[in-house]
C-alpha cells in the first residue's frame, strides 16, 4: 500500500469524526459516536493481530477490563491520576500479553481460540470475585479523567458527551494512524506474511514466534487503551466489559468490517454499535436480525462489508 | 462508503425520534430494563408490566388529563447499553422522568445521566449503594438486599439458629447480598462457618452443599441467589439429607420456583417474600389486599402468567411515578421529584411507600413478609 | 471419605453434560473441520422443544423423540443454508458464522417460547441412591449411560461403518473423498443432522438437573467447547474423557479449594495442558500444508 492511501485513509476518517457532529440532532448521538470510536479502537488493535498476523483471540476483552480497571483501581487504591491509570492499564497488559503470548501463540486455530477464551475468562472471573478490591459483579465507579473541567477553567465549556466524542475520536485516529504505518513497516510485512503460511515465512528467515508474539502484545494495548476510554467515558465500570460476550463482539465487528482493513473493521465496529440502536423499535428481534447479519456477511461477502466491497468497486472500474 | 451508510443508519435514527416525539400534550415517559440477556428473569416481567399498567393508565384517560407516552428500552443487563439509552431518554426522546435498571450495574449507569441532567429516577434493582447515600433525583422501590438479610436473620435468631453455612451464587444479585448478610450477620449474634459460592450456569452444588454439611456447627443454610442456582442448591440439599432448614431468598419468592425445585424439595424452604406472592392469602382488610390482588389478575389476563416479585418492582415504580406527576400537576422533572420525595403513604406490592428527602426507599422491614413453602402453598410466618 | 465420593459423583453427573455436548461438536468437526459453537443451541431446543410439547400434552417420551427430530431438521437446514454456502472461508469467518447462527436460534427461541426457565420430571424419580455415605440422582446415571451410549455410538459409527469412514474421508481430503464416490454433500447433511440431534439428546437428558431456558446454550457450549479442546477435538475419546475431567476437575476445586475459583482451576488447567500437549490429550498431529 502506497503512502498515498493510508493518508486518504485518516483523512476520510478525520473528516467523518469532524463533519458528522453537524447533523447531530441531540446530544445523544455524540455518545454514540464516542462509543464507536472506542470500539473501533479496540477492533484496530484486533486488525493487527488478527487481519495482519493471521492469528485468533477469543479473549481480548480481558485486556479491555484490565485497562477499565485500572482507571477505575488506579486513582482508588494507589492515588494515581485516571490518566496515569490509562497507561498502567496499557502496560500491565503489554506485559500480560508478553508472558502469556509465548506459549499460547504456539497453538493454532481452535487450540489458540480455546487458549484466550480461557486467559479472557480467567480475567473476568478475578475481576468479579475479588469483591474486596474490584466492587464484584455489580461494578465500580470511575474517577472523571478532570480534563474537562480545565478545559471550563480555560473558558471552552462542552458537554460530556463532546468531549467523549472528540477525545475518543482523536484516539481512535492516533490508533488507525499508527496500525496503517506498521502496515507497511518492516515489522507490519513481516506480519503480513505469518497470515500465508507460517512455514513459508520461517523459510525465508521470519521469526515466526516473535512476530506474533509482537501482533498479540500490540493488539493488547489496543483493547487496554479502548478499556480505559470507556471506563473513563462512562464513569462506571462493570466485569461484564471483560466478558466471553465482549470478546466475541469485538472480533464480530472486525471480521464483519473487513479484518483486514483498518476503516473495514472501524466500520464493523460502527455496525455494531448502532444496530441495537436502530432496532429498539424492534427489540423483540434484535438477535434474530444480528445472527443473520453475521450470516450473510460472512456468506456473501468473505472478506468483510468494506474489502469486498471496495473490491468490487476496483473490478468495475477497470 | 461508510459516510452513506453512517448517515443512513442516523437519518433512521432521527426518523425514528421524530415519530416517538410526534404528538403533543402527552408526558414522555422513559424506561430502560434488562428485558433480555442473563437478567431477562429480571427484565422480561417487568417489561411487561410497565407497558400493561400504562396502557392501562392511558384507557383510563392518562393523568391530569394527559396521555403518557412511554419509550421503552432493553439494554440486555449490559451496563454500558444501559447508560447509552439514558442519555438517548434523556437527550433525545426528552423524557420527563425514567424508571429501570433491573440489575445494580444497569442502574448504577442510568444513575450518573439522571443525575447529571436533574431528570427523576426509580430504580428496579437491589443495592443499598443506589440510595445510600441518598441522591436527589434518584429513588428505588425493591427493598435492599440488607433488608432481606435482617428480615431472614430475624426468623433464624427466633427460631435459636446461632451459626449457619452460606452458598452464594456469583452473579450481582447473590454476590452483592452475601456481602451484605455477612455485614448483618453480627448484630444477629449469628456466625457464618461456612461461604460457599456457586456460578449462575453451574449444574451441580453438591460439593459445596457437602462442605457445608461437614462444617461442626452449621444449624442452617442460607442461599442468596436468584435463577436456576437457587431451585439446583434447594433440590441438591434434598438429596444430601439434610436435616437443618434451608432459607432462601427474595430473589426467588415466586410459584415457579417451586415448580422448579420440585414441592418434596422446596417443602420447609422459609424466604422473605412480599404480598404479591401471597394475594390470596391476604386479610381482605389488609392495606395491600386491593392493590395486590387488581394487579395480579390484570397480568394473568394478559400475560397468562403469575407476575414475579420483580414484576411488582415495577408496578410501584410506575405506580410512584404516576402519583407524583398527578401530585406535581406539570411534566417538570424538577416538579415531579420533589412530589416523588413527598410521597406518603402509597401502597405498592412490595410494601407501603413513605419518601423522605434523608430516605429515598421509602419501605422498612415490615414490608417483607417471612414465608415458609408448605404442601398446601405458602404460609406467613409472621 | 464419604465426602470424596460426593464430589466424585458430582464431577461426573457434571463432566457427563460436558462429555454429551462436547462429543456433539465431534461429527461436525469430522465431516468438515468446523467447530460449530451452535451446539449448545442445539442443547437447549433438545430442552425447550421437550418442555412446550411435554406441556402441549404430548406423553414426555414422545416429546423428546419430537425434539431431537425437531433439532436435527433444525441442524440440516443451518448446513444447507449458513455452512455449505461459506465452503473455503477462512476458520475466524466459519466461528462467526456458526456464533451468528447460534445468536439467531437463541432470538427466535425467546420469540417462540418464551424468557422463564423450564424443568419437566426426572425419568426415574427423584429419590437419592444412595452408595457408601454419598448419593446420586437416578437422572445422573441417565446422563452419564447417555453419554456412554453416544460416545460408544460414535466409535462405532467412525470405526466399523462406511458412512463413518466416508465422513472421516470427507474431512481428510474432500476432493479425494469425492474421487472415490462419497457424496460429500450428503457426509456433510448426515453430519449435522446427528450433531443437531446429540445435542439435542444431551439436551433431554440434562434438563431436569440443569433446567432450561432459552439462554442457556452458550454456558454449555462454551464448557463443551473446551471440553473437547482439552480431550482433542474430533475424538470422541477426547470428548468423553475431556468432559468427564472437566467435571471432576470443577468438583474436586469445590470440594477441596475454593467454590469460587472451581471455573478459573478448570481452565488453568486446560491451559496448561494446551502448553505441554497442543492438540490436546488424544488430539490427532497434523502439520500444515504448504
């Protein structure tokens, strides 16, 4: 991919996170939008490890709750500002990633998804019972990240909801900008070339084991850092955000976007997000309607929404 | 691409906005519960009763002569829906006033929007943390999980029950009311030997159940819990032998549970339950008869089916809700809140609400009813 | 020591339900390297479909039969319309794929029936046998010979019959299953239809211990997933032995540890028996094709 494309990229990105808050009628689309700009992040993250390094995880939501929970312990228990939180979160769960990564990435397929399934549960379940220090499975309150208020205190008043849009959409463009550049990094091709087949890339001198092992860890921060912005935005946090269900909404919304495509899987993110949305009027069948939209997806267009169709847009052209 | 499709999926939203805010002279009234999900046992009853009872409402020619339109959401128990479609309430649909928040966590994430926008809030859920300390717009109509504790450490210490084992199940409901009991359980002069838990999916207790029943001491068994677990635990104590009673708690005081468990396993079971589960039973000079009795035949007809206490939560809620908009005779959310505050005296389901602005629950021990399953129903101990 | 029986009995009543959903994934994942995480769907309908045609007044034994007939159709038609038409997606889009499917079935099941959970009687009474101190349910030992039953089925069906052999073929190599005449097609209707149809057997057999409501499914699912993982997917070896050790795994944490942490020991465990053995305990070695 030419440089070129990765700026038309992040420019159609900036430009949609800028334009769109014009034709928000209410307030409360400001929240959803913040809300997919996390999810997006985190589902980046996943771009990497699973679109790049061809490898699955069923359980990175429990890099999710150990970023929301930082920000929720952090401030509570040691007295850190919630924005120092953000980047403890980050780095234990870097470091999480490094220690388990090693033997976990050794298995494949379904071995790898049963393996961080387990490790995702291992995190909601230490999340839920150890009551004493995180609340248990009806939550803990969250420190506000105090931003806004020196931004009042500056003279520039916004409502909670723009600043969560602004600030999760700035992230979200710092994370795309960041995994479009490893796309075409050194590191990012080397990636790339595990996805074929991981004896070919060990024949031509890849370190197989490390490479994915770079993917996971990356891929960690990712969901860490997405945790921690929603645990911030919504000033209170619950284990369900590292549960088995978050997990597979995460990788959901990348494959059904397109998992290999940094605006497909922002986009799958944004799907997801607004379905339950829209279908309040239908709640009743919202499952119904959800399942067959993973169906289909998958049946009539492989790749996700975005690469299948912007391939069959090329084809047409040419 | 994503533009249009982004943009398709808004103008629906704003399609769909504009018709729930079509009509004019009409209260806007929000809802947000747990009607699917892993609190749909929670969530579903009261769904539907807060759409029966205002339907209801509206036949009846609505309140001060105003229809109330209700907007109603299921957030799936997920905390985080559950805050989305507050602010949607309270941004977009602009209701006046919100009831929900089946599970704490739900409520807990409701609570903060109503908060910060000054818009009322009656929530459907258990812990004391919702009200204590007190907030000003938000209410709760069950009665805390604490409650339940005393009422059942109460009966035990009258019946010279000095030390019991706990089996508790992992979801918010059991977790959250194991920690309160334990908190309760020394004013009580009542010590807990044995803290067992349980997952909520999980299909045999027997082990735990066991190390209860080998612990020195153990005069009784108390499981705080609600869905499947607690009908498991109260058939797998049947199969062990025990010969020690077993208390169980409000989270399953309905008929279906003892379908569930089984009469020869539940007979002997004691709980906390309120007056919905024993309409029938009720004096009919009992304040709560009326009240009781009108709105469990409404739902039968309707639904075909018994209304859960959960059900009942739900019922008061409305019910509070649409005294004080009576009383504060304007949609100003402000207005009604502080009518909500002054209520005195209401007769719900679960019990007599009186609101103070130190007490924002508004229902003492005596609402709970101490009942026992026997051959021939239930039996009111108290 | 009564108390050691108590929680064998225990572990295995569990480790059976795991075994019985865990050797449901086995066929599929034979005929066509698909792990189907519809299957515990196909567990609750076995359930549900029992309960609303038990309560519709059909005698029980009847319903049941009409269940596990009912979930096998159920099973074919989600072949014929979600899998074959995906033929080649990659694995992270055929578990989307089988997760949509298992989210679809779980929204019309709470459509049809309904939200509140469900239990219909024990076949053989409820009264404890008692043995040495310790008792069991006469429905356990439905579940554990049930379990027994599918999984000597299974050996037999793979080793004995052609169509078994023809189903293993299929998952070797399709073309060349092709080749020498097996109607790939057919393996793979056959396949799901009898996935569909243990699970909803196991279904039938657990609900009056477990009951069931319409979300039950996924608890079971992914229990039996890791089950099977952990015994080796697509032996049926494998699912029984995996199942039962998940079982008593999870009962000895509870009887012996902690009650809390009985789910978190049993998937340490599973780990860790992923790190030293990575196709699981009696999983086949494969290397991969270039």
């Amino acid at each position: 991919m030419e440089a070129r494309r990765k700026w038309i990229q992040l420019a159609v990105l900036a430009a949609l996170i800028a334009v769109l808050p014009f034709f928000f009628p209410s307030g409360y689309y400001y929240r959803v939008g913040a809300l997919i700009f996390v999810n997006g992040l985190s589902v980046i993250g996943l771009v990497i490890l699973i679109g790049y390094a061809g490898q699955i995880s069923l359980g990175h939501a429990g890099f999710a709750g150990i970023g929301a929970y930082a920000c929720a312990l952090g401030p509570q228990h040691l007295g850190l500002h919630p924005g120092l939180a953000l980047i403890l979160g980050a780095v234990i769960s870097g470091l999480l990633a490094l220690l388990i990564g090693r033997p976990i990435l050794r298995l494949k397929g379904y071995y790898l998804a049963v393996a961080t399934l387990g490790f995702g549960i291992l995190v909601s379940m230490l999340l839920t019972n150890e009551r004493a220090l995180t609340g248990g499975p009806d939550g803990i309150s969250v420190e506000d990240l105090g931003l806004r208020a020196l931004l009042r205190d500056l003279g520039w008043r916004i409502s909670g909801g723009e600043f969560w849009y602004g600030a999760s959409g700035i992230a979200l463009l710092v994370g795309a900008w960041l995994a479009l550049n490893l796309f075409d990094s050194p590191t990012g091709r080397a990636m790339r070339s595990l996805h074929g087949s991981e004896v070919a890339a060990s024949t031509v001198g890849i370190d197989v084991a490390r490479q994915k092992l770079r993917a996971f860890v990356i891929s960690a921060v990712y969901a860490s850092v997405a945790g921690s912005l929603l645990a911030l935005q919504n000033g209170f946090i619950t284990p369900d955000v590292a549960g088995f269900m978050h997990s597979i909404e995460m990788v959901t919304m990348a494959v059904l976007g397109g998992v290999g495509s940094v605006l497909g899987a922002t986009l799958g993110a944004a799907i997801l997000t607004l379905l339950p949305q829209v279908l309040t009027v239908f709640a009743e069948y919202e499952q119904l309607v959800l399942g067959a939209v993973m169906i289909l997806v998958m049946i009539f267009l492989p790749q996700g929404l975005l690469p299948s169709i912007a391939r069959r847009l090329r084809g047409r052209g040419e | 691409m994503m533009k249009t499709m982004t943009s398709t999926a808004l103008a629906s939203l704003v399609a769909l906005g504009a018709l729930s805010g079509a009509a004019q002279a009409e209260i806007r009234l929000g809802a947000s519960v747990s009607a699917s999900g892993p609190a749909a046992f929670l969530g579903d009853p009261e769904a539907k009763t807060i759409e029966m009872m205002i339907e209801e409402i509206n036949a009846a020619g609505g309140v001060n002569g105003e229809e109330i339109a209700l907007t109603l959401y299921d957030d799936g128990g997920d905390p985080n829906k559950a805050r989305t479609f507050a602010t949607r309430l309270v941004e977009d649909d602009e209701v006046v006033a919100i009831i929900g928040g089946s599970t704490t966590g739900t409520t807990m994430s409701i609570l903060d929007v109503a908060e910060d926008e000054g818009i009322p809030f009656i929530s459907l859920a258990g812990a004391i943390s919702i009200v204590d300390p007190v907030r000003e717009y938000v209410f709760k109509t069950p009665h805390t999980d604490r409650m339940a504790c005393q009422k059942i450490f109460t009966d035990m210490q009258a019946q010279g029950i000095a030390s019991i084992g706990m089996i508790s199940g992992t979801d918010g409901f059991g977790a959250s009311m194991q920690a309160q009991c334990k908190e309760v359980a020394g004013e009580f002069g009542i010590e807990i030997l044995a803290d067992e838990t349980y997952g909520p999916q999980d299909a045999d207790m027997t082990p735990q159940l066991t190390r209860i029943r080998d612990t020195d001491g153990v005069q009784a068994v108390l499981n705080p819990g609600f869905g499947q677990g607690p009908a498991i635990v109260t058939r797998n104590v049947a199969q062990l032998g025990f010969e020690i009673p077993l208390y169980q708690s409000h989270g399953v005081a309905s008929n279906a549970f003892v379908e569930l468990a089984g009469l020869d396993a539940a007979e002997g079971v004691r709980l906390p339950g309120t007056a919905l589960l024993i309409g029938d039973l009720l004096a009919e000079d009992d304040p709560q008869y009326k009240v009781v009795n009108d709105y469990i035949a409404a739902y039968q007809a309707k639904y075909d089916q018994e209304p859960s206490t959960f059900a009942g939560y739900a019922h008061d809620a409305v019910a509070l809700m649409v005294d004080a908009i009576t009383r504060a005779g304007s949609t100003d959310p402000a207005a009604i809140r502080d009518a909500i505050e002054a209520t005195s005296g209401l007769v719900g389901t679960t019990g007599i609400y009186t609101f103070s602005p130190e007490d924002h629950l508004g229902l003492d021990l005596s609402a709970f009813r101490m009942l026992e399953i026997t051959g021939e129903g239930w039996k009111q101990l108290d | 020591m009564d108390a050691l029986l108590q929680f064998i009995f225990s572990g295995v009543t569990v480790g059976a339900v795991y075994a019985l959903v865990a050797l449901g994934f086995t066929i599929i994942y034979n005929a066509s390297d698909v792990v189907n995480f519809a299957q515990g769907e196909f567990v609750m309908l076995g359930g549900m479909i029992t309960v609303f045609a038990h309560q519709a007044g059909l005698p029980l034994p009847l319903a049941a039969l009409l269940a596990i007939l009912a979930t096998a159709a159920i099973g074919v038609a989600l072949n014929k319309l979600a899998i074959e038409p995906a033929r080649g997606a990659p694995v992270v889009s055929l578990i989307i794929i089988t997760i949509g499917a298992s989210i679809l079935i779980r929204g019309a099941a709470q459509l049809i029936f309904d939200k509140q959970l469900h239990r219909f009687p024990a076949f053989s009474g409820d009264d404890p046998i008692r043995v040495m101190g310790a008792t069991i349910l006469p429905q356990s030992l439905w579940v554990i010979g049930g379990a027994l039953v599918v999984f000597f089925g299974l050996w037999l069906f793979f080793t004995r019959t052609l169509t078994g052999k023809a189903v293993l073929a299929t998952a070797n190599n399709r073309v060349a299953a092709q080749l020498v005449g097996i109607n790939t097609s057919w393996v793979m209707t056959l396949s799901f239809g009898l996935s569909a149809a243990i699970g909803a057997l196991a279904g039938v057999l657990v609900t009056p211990i477990t009951l069931v409501a319409y979300d039950v499914g996924v608890g079971l699912a992914l229990k039996g997933f890791a089950a099977a993982m952990l015994g080796g997917m697509g032996n049926p070896k494998g699912a029984l032995v995996g199942g039962l050790a998940l079982g008593l795994l999870e009962a000895m944490t509870a009887g012996y540890l902690s009650s809390q942490y009985k789910d978190a020991v049993a998937f340490i465990v599973i780990l860790a028996v992923l790190f030293v053995m990575p196709q699981g305990i009696f999983g086949k070695k494969s290397t991969e094709r270039v």
